[in-house]
C-alpha cells in the first residue's frame, strides 16, 4: 500500500509521533501497569497530563495573564450555546458575522439566547469571501468571529480591533499561526483539527468576562465552574486530552506557531500555484481571503471531477472530496500534513492535467 | 512487575482485548492505512462504528421499539441538566430520591429548570441505605432514580413501577445486569465504568416523551435533535465511541448482561463474605442494599489502613482508597473485574489480618 496522505477535514490527520503514543498508552502509561484508559483522572498520572496540556496552550499561544484554558466536551458546536449563555443575559444584543456554515449555525443558536446582529455576511455569494466593510457597534455584549471556515476555504487574515470582547472560533485554524490572545475575550476551538482528536474543546477565556450575568447556567455549562475545577468538575475525556498535549508536544519541538506558520504557508503556496497554473483547476475564493488550512478547488470541466478523484485516491490521497456545500475538491492541510504531502497532491494534478491535456 | 488488580471507581478496567483494539486502531483501521483518531466520523468506517455500538445497546439491553438510543458527551453531569432541559417546562415538577451525591447533583442541577420534589433521603445517615418508603405523585413531569450510588456502595436492587416515566442515572452499573428498559422513560450512563472510556454517554430514551415542552433546547442538548442526527449532530467523540462498541463486543462475547449479573454477583459474594468474616473489617451499607459494583468497607481500627493500603498496593492492588465521604476502602469491581482480582484482594485482607491477630 503506498503512504496515505491525509486530507481529511476533521477529524484529521495527525502527527505520526502522537498516535504512536497514544497507541502506547492504551496498553500501559508511566510505567504503572495500567492503560491510560482505565486510570482515576484524579491520579497524579493524568492531572500531569492535564497540566502539561493547559501549560503548553499558554506557551505555544503567549497567553497574557488574566486569562484562563479549559478542556472541556462538545465540541464547537456546544460553545455557540456556551458563549451567549454565560455572556448575555436576556435583552441583551451580541453582534457577529456570517461568513459559513459554522458562523451561520454559532449565530443561530445565539439567538435562542440574546438579540443577534449580523454584523455582515457572505452567504450570498455562497461564502466565497470574507466580508470586511462593517462596523462593530460599542452597545453589543461581544463580537462573534469564525477565523478560519473550513468548508468555503476562507480565512481571516487578521483580525478586527473590537471595542467590545471579540470571541472567536478557531476550530479549523488554531496552533496554525501566531495569534494575539489579548486582542480576544474568548477563543474557542474543537480538538480535531491541528490540536488532537474529536471528544474535546478547548476555551481561552479572560477571567473578567465571566460571572457577570443574572441567568442561571447549567453547571456543566458554566465557564467560571469549569475553571474552578481546573477542568475536571467531573470525568474529563481523559484520552482526547491526552492527545492534545501530545499534539501540542509536537508543535513544540517543531518550533512552535511561528514555525508552523511558516510551513502552512508554504504548504499553501505551492498547492494555490499549481490551482492557478493548472488549466484544469481553478480556486473557489476570493484570493485576499485563502485559507491556509483548507483549500477548496472545482474543475473547469465538472465532468473530470470523478476520474480525477480516482487519480487520487489510487496516488494514496485521501480525504479530498470537496464538501457538498462547494463541490469539487477540498485539501485540508493542517499542521500534521508535511511538504510532501502537498508535492504528491501536486503531482497528481500535473499528472492528470497532462493526461487530459 | 506483579499484575495490577485495577480496583479504581472510574474511569475503570476495561476488557483487556478492548483496550488492545483500542492500541491498534490508533495506529491503523480496517486496512485503511489510516488511523482510526484521524478518520472523517462521516466516513463508511466510523458510521459502521456508531451503528455496531448502538446495535449491541439493543441488543444486549433488549431495548424495545419505541426507544432510541444515543452516544453524547458531557458525562452523566449534562444529563442532570439535559434531562429537565428536555422533559419540563417552567413550573413543571419533577420528583427525585436523594441516595448518594450524584443523586443529590442531579436534583439540584434539575433546580435550575422546574420544581423539584425530593421523596426520600438517606442523607442524614451519610447515604448507608436506600430508602424504600415513598409514594411517586402522579403529577410530576417524571421520576429519577440513581441506580448504583458509586460513593457510598449502595444499590438498587429492583427498580420501582412509576406511574410517571422513570428516568434512571445507570452510568455505574449498566451492563452489569438485565434490566427491564420498557419499565423507564429514560437511562443515562457516563461511559467510563462498564461500557468504555470517559468521553461518552450513552442515552436510551422513550421517543415519545421528546418534543413536547415549550422551552427552547440549545441544540447540543436537545434529545430530539440528536437522536434525528444519529448521535452525529456535530462531530462524535469516535475514540470513545469506538470503545464503546469494543467493550459491549466483549460483553456479548462473555454471555451478554445475564452472564454479567451471574459473574458479579459471585464476585460480590467471595468478597462480602470476607468483609464479614474477617476480624478487622466491616461493611459501611445496610446488606440489603449493597452493591456488587462498588464494596466500601472501612476497618474496626482506623490506624490499620495506611497499613493495609501498602499491603494491597504492594500486591498490586490498586485504587482500592475509599472516596473521602465514607473513608476505608472501596473495591470497584465492574465487569472487567474478574473473579481472580477478587481472589487476590480477599487473600491480601486474610494475610493482614493474620499478621495482625
């Protein structure tokens, strides 16, 4: 079988190193005799693996002081309830904008919540492009951004300067870059994508958000409980933890979020020149706002989608279906993908171009 | 190294050929050259997966039609929101019994959503019994139960006809034995003492209770929304979900929850029977109710167990400490247990107390 490459969405692919430890780990962790699955989360063992987890968030992002990380279950899509849960109370209005499928859903369920403005949206223009002319009113309890839409391949450059707390979804792109956590109230991101596998969510909060509304909370939903338990006000998903400080251990020794920033980059170079050179090929997006994470591609000629496809997965490229949103072809290349990764898919569009030349 | 005895309240022991699955498929699945932490949840080998776990739910619990069955997140601790969340409305009542402090969570969690009326409590004497002398109104929106009290060693023995729908917390004892599913409107279960690893909640509800309160259900909370989404609303937490399904393989594999119930009950009786027989050790719980998933008992002469504590941990003995509510010890013996760690739990306690006539 030839070495796969993966250019799964999410959940996807992940360092070689941090799967063969976490393939360890089920059999036996720390010379205990016990598998990491089947130990207290309350042994020394894994509140080790917890705090190095939580360390190695606030190294690898600077996070400022006044700011806390938790781990914490549901994924992104139970933080667009979390977020105007614990930062709105009824009457009041939070802004956002509407530049996806997650935005549009983080919004949506806002509303059961609080008043939503819509700041600007993309939706028209099947969210090819990131809208920038808006203003972000001062009277609003925060301002709602999707830093990276992983299903239309589009990409916040950089981000808005909020006169309120600006809270954002970094699922698809966080430990991509470097990113100014001071600049933001909350960051929240799903595991599995650059940090680990699905079965937990990481959130970046500043401390004085929190506690300031009337409405009762739901324990588990409770940002402040949540922090007061370092994460564990009960059984955290103690693997999915653990994979996401193995992961965040790789990016580390890789150099951390700058390095990483300069291989995505790169990586995306290469791809988004091959999808201009290549007669066949052409991007979905508006160039300014390209996604280094996930790149999105159609066929002048649709009708090659499935031989090309085949090509694909016959050269061991798995993954590139394009969601059924955009169609075409989506190259998702997170942190763990390597160069080579992006010169096989490359390969394989030069290949094909020539065959159907 | 001699074999650790993993005697630990949970995350617990797992079936060993579990956990070995669970080290291969982090390494590769199913010939694909992936491994299972990096594969899309919307792929064939996830869905089948999710679609296993849930069938062996079915099928070893003999769940009627009526009811589905689902895998979440959040731990038995979001159900005691999620479960008033999605049964009542404002000023609805609902009516708990108090036997332990995952009981008494719940019905104070259920506070935040509707009145709450609790029939009996064992409080009062540390949670050492079950009460049993209470009426179930007829007007209350629903009735929850805690099948097993994983602190305290206690545990219903037969549940009770409701007139209301009964809703049982089963996350420390399901699987251990049959239970009659068409008797409760609704069962929850944290995965990571007899079905898998923390990260996981098994759901199992009557279809006919959902969709009918007027409040608004954050999306991630509504029953109804999960369960139209096949526990794939947003994206799952496959690793546990998949040893889920390899545990409840192995519990088919081993008779199904009838050989479960015959095992454990063997294994609580060798150790009973020693916890009564021996001079140094008593039992903390009325016998009646007892459970054969959890054995607390503390010592006639509390200055032995630090004593005792490195007997049983230098053979191997581990996670046998007693939760702080009730001291002593604690045997945790799920069903991975076998009667072997029962064997060498009672020869420590015989050795002990013959070295310490």
């Amino acid at each position: 079988m030839p070495k796969v490459h993966n250019f799964s969405p999410g959940p996807s692919i992940l360092p070689r190193q941090a799967m063969e430890a976490g393939s360890r780990a089920c059999l036996e962790f720390q010379g205990t005799g016990l598998s990491l699955l089947e130990m207290s989360h309350r042994g020394k063992e894994f509140i080790g693996v917890m705090n190095e987890a939580i360390s190695l968030v606030k190294e690898l992002l600077g996070v400022p002081a006044g700011y806390s990380v938790a781990f914490l279950q549901g994924g992104a899509s139970l933080q667009f309830a979390m977020v105007p849960f614990n930062l709105t109370d009824e009457g009041d209005t939070a802004a956002y904008t509407d530049t996806g499928t997650w935005a549009s859903k983080a919004l949506k369920e806002a509303k059961m919540f609080c008043n939503v403005k819509v700041l600007a949206s993309s939706k028209e223009a099947n969210y090819n492009f990131i809208p920038k002319n808006y203003e972000i009113p001062k009277d609003v309890r925060y301002f709602h951004v999707t830093s990276n839409n992983t299903i239309y391949g589009t990409q916040l450059q950089t981000f808005p300067n909020s006169p309120v707390p600006l809270i954002a979804d970094m699922s698809s792109d966080i430990f991509s870059r470097p990113v100014d956590v001071s600049k933001f109230g909350l960051i929240y991101a799903g595991a599995q994508k650059n940090m680990g596998i699905a079965g937990t969510t990481l959130v970046i909060v500043k401390d004085e958000l929190l506690g300031k509304v009337k409405r009762k909370i739901p324990s588990m939903l409770d940002y402040k409980l949540q922090i007061e338990n370092e994460s564990m006000y009960n059984t955290p998903p103690v693997f999915a933890v653990y994979m996401a400080m193995e992961t965040l251990r790789w990016v580390k020794q890789q150099g951390g979020v700058a390095a990483m920033q300069k291989r995505n980059e790169e990586k995306a170079r290469r791809l988004y020149a091959e999808i201009e050179a290549n007669p066949l090929f052409k991007g979905t997006c508006a160039v300014e706002d390209r996604s280094r994470m996930n790149v999105t591609f159609v066929m002048h000629k649709p009708e090659l989608e499935g031989a090309f496809n085949k090509a694909a997965e016959a050269a061991g490229l798995s993954g590139l279906k394009g969601h059924r949103s955009v169609g075409g072809f989506r190259a998702s290349i997170y942190n763990a993908m390597d160069v080579d990764g992006i010169d096989a898919l490359v390969t394989v569009m030069r290949d094909f171009a020539k065959a159907n030349a």
